[in-house]
C-alpha cells in the first residue's frame, strides 16, 4: 500500500512550536505585544503602510467592505471564479455582487472585461449603485492590478483586492529574473487587500486573515470593528460604532511571526515544487498547465491543471476518482459562486450565465501541492494522470 499524497500541508517547524510555547508562558494570550508585531512585520513585507491582523481572510474582507462604506443596494463588480468569500463579504452587508466572465487564458477577470461591464451599468439607472471592484487572485497568480486601478480611478470605485491564496505574489517583477527589488506585492495596490492565513495557504495563523491599506481612516476603522466598535485609549465597555470580535489571538499572531520569518523559503519551495510538475506534465498529452506570465511572480497557493477542451465534467470527475483511488489528493478549484445553491436561490443564477468561469471550472483538477513535495511524489502523480486519461476516451462517458 503505498502511502497517501495530501492536497495540502502546512510547514510547521520547531521555531513556530517554540514560538507558541513562548505566548502559553505569558498571561497575554490576546491583544498582547504579539498583534502589533505581526502587523508591524507584515505590512514590512508587502510594503503597506498599515496591516491589521483579524480572526479570518473572510472577516478581514467584511471588515473593508464595511469600512470602505459599502451599503446595502450598492454593487462591485467581481468575478464567479473564486472562493465563495470573496462574494459572500458583499452579501453580508446586502451589497449586490455583478460578476464578470473570466477569460479563458488566465482565469481572471480582465481589466478591459470589468471597464466594459462597467460601462454597461453606467448606461442604465443601476449605474449610481456600482460602488466597487473585488478582484481576486486566483492561485496566488497576481491580476492585472495596474490595469484595474487605472478602470477604478476612471469610474471612480473603490477597490478590494482578495490577496487571500497570494501572500508573497508580485507585479512587475524585473525582466532579469531572481529576486525582485522593484516587483510590487498584490494586496496593496487597492483601497486595501486582505490575506489569509488558513492552514492549506502559503503561511498559516491556524486561522486568521491581514488586512493592508494604505490608508490610516480605513486601518482605524478595522481597528475598531475587529474589537467590537471600541476605540484606542477608551474603556473596555465604551463601543463607538457596531463591530465584531475578530480579534485574532497572540497564539496565533506568534504562529503567523514564525512563519512570516520563513515565508520566502516556504514560498521558495513551492516554486520549486510547481517547476517540478511543469516538467514532468509536459509530456502528458490533455493537460493545460497554469497559466503563468514572465513579468510577474506567483506566489504559488495550489497546482491546478485543466483538462483539454474535448473532455468534459464526466471525464473530470473520472480523473479526480481515479485519483482518489490511487492515494492522490486532488480536488475541483473552484466550482463557480454564482452556482452555488443559495446565489442560484437569490439571484436566480443557472447554468449558462457565465460560460468561460462554467467551462473551466468543470475541467480544473488541483493536485498535490505543498513545500515537501518531492520530485517522486510528482513523477508518480504525473504517471497516475497519464495512465487514468489513457483509459478515458473524451466525451464518451
Ligand atoms: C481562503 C480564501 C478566503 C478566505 O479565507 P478564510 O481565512 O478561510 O476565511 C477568501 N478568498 C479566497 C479567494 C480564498 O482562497
């Protein structure tokens, strides 16, 4: 019986147990000196002017969409290729999520494809609702974040970025390759970005999420509301505004420090690993690699493969079955948000409204993928694979 490939793992070493261990020696297990150093820390490493540490990606988005004024009958254009948090952060606030088609090539939502469904709303009498952009990047692969900023300052919208599976990614890294001095980091080119820290993601909290902004009103206000509407220097008991408990522990901020100290090896590594299964599914006939462009660096979240146009969701399912039965984790990134039961309840969603996010997401198969990886795991994924499409004949089943 040979042994089982996780879909995920998370790299936890001696340093972080110690760390923790550290925090359980002190009486400050929450909002002690730990949560202003992982901030402090962490907006360093993006290059942000302020971060704010909260208990989840999907509390951290509520919280901007909250801060940035969003309001029940407003809209923000996104994507349905996603998580369903980064659509569910608007329905919290009744805020009406209008998703954009992906294209084909990269999985995202283009600049060019928001500014034209942007021009469309203005044209009629929902245009005055459109108040936002919630790009994601999807796979720790960054967006066009330059592109879309320049739409948003046109249209004047405030921008979320969903930097949750891409800590660490990079836009305009230089040509020369290696590291990159000049790259700017995704999540901080919106109003704000917010990151994630769930065990399956590049670092991990356990649980938590970061929010970066550059901007003091909007940090003071998450502030605020991640600690029930309290505000610095007033009592325990004084609530300014209605907020939350998204604090995010001390044990969890020591974690999240640790990991921070090791993110670029950790990051390192899956590049690694991610350039190991580049190499070996080459030479698998119906697979499509991820997408990938020279200028900028991804931060790699998952490895997730596509199926060649003549196979179908049957046949996908087939993969991921056969892969299952071989010990080989694998799972379906993503299935689309606006086919989610409860979006298709409220908005009256079906099959067909969003064609390329439909097409893709049927042949999507994410493989094994964490810093551990070696090049036998990937060689005996990449083996599995090619056996299983050799017993599939397209469309037939
Ligand atoms: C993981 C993730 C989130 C939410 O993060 P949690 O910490 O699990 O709440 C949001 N958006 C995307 C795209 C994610 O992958």
């Amino acid at each position: 019986m040979t042994e089982t490939l996780p879909l995920a793992r998370p790299d936890i070493t001696d340093r972080e147990r110690e760390r923790v261990l550290e925090v359980l020696r002190t009486p400050d297990l929450s909002l002690g000196p730990r949560l202003p150093e992982f901030e402090e820390k962490f907006a360093a490493y993006v290059g942000a002017k302020y971060a704010v540490a909260v208990n989840s990606g999907t509390s951290g988005l509520h919280l901007c969409v909250r801060a940035l004024g969003l309001a029940e009958g407003d809209e923000v254009v996104t994507t349905p290729f996603s998580f369903v948090a980064s659509a569910n952060c608007l329905l919290f606030e009744r805020v009406r999520p209008v998703f954009v088609d992906i294209e084909e090539r990269t999985y995202d939502v283009t600049a060019q494809a928001f500014e034209d469904k942007i021009l469309a709303l203005r044209r009629t009498r929902r245009g005055k609702k459109l108040k936002g952009i919630l790009p994601v990047h999807v796979f720790g692969r960054p967006c066009d974040m330059p592109g879309i900023m320049a739409v948003a300052r046109r249209h004047r919208l405030a921008v979320i970025e969903d930097a949750c599976e891409a800590v660490g990614a990079e836009i305009g890294v230089p040509a020369a390759g290696g590291r990159s001095a000049a790259g700017k980091k995704s999540g901080t080119f919106g109003d704000c970005g917010v990151f994630a820290f769930y065990p399956n993601k590049q670092m991990t909290t356990g649980e938590g999420g970061m929010i970066v902004t550059g901007s003091r009103k909007l940090a003071d206000l998450c502030r605020s509301m991640r600690n029930q509407g309290r505000e610095p220097g007033g009592g325990w008991l004084q609530h300014v505004r209605l907020g939350y408990n998204y604090r995010l522990s001390d044990i969890n901020c020591a974690l999240g420090l640790a990991q921070l100290e090791r993110l670029e090896e950790i990051i390192g590594n899956r590049e690694r690993a991610a350039r190991l299964y580049d190499e070996k599914l080459g030479e698998v006939p119906g697979i499509i690699a991820p997408p990938f462009e020279p200028g900028n660096k991804i931060s790699w979240f998952v490895y997730v493969v596509r199926l060649a146009d003549r196979f179908r969701r049957r046949d996908r399912d087939l993969v991921l079955a056969g892969l299952r039965q071989a010990g080989i984790g694998c799972s379906n990134y993503f299935s689309p948000i606006h086919l989610q039961p409860f979006y298709r309840r409220q908005f009256g969603y079906t099959k067909g409204d969003f064609p390329v996010t439909e097409k893709i997401s049927e042949r999507t198969i994410a493989l094994p993928f964490h810093n551990h990886l070696t090049a036998a795991d990937v060689d005996r994924v990449g083996e599995t694979l090619k056996a299983i499409l050799r017993g599939i004949r397209p469309g037939a089943s």
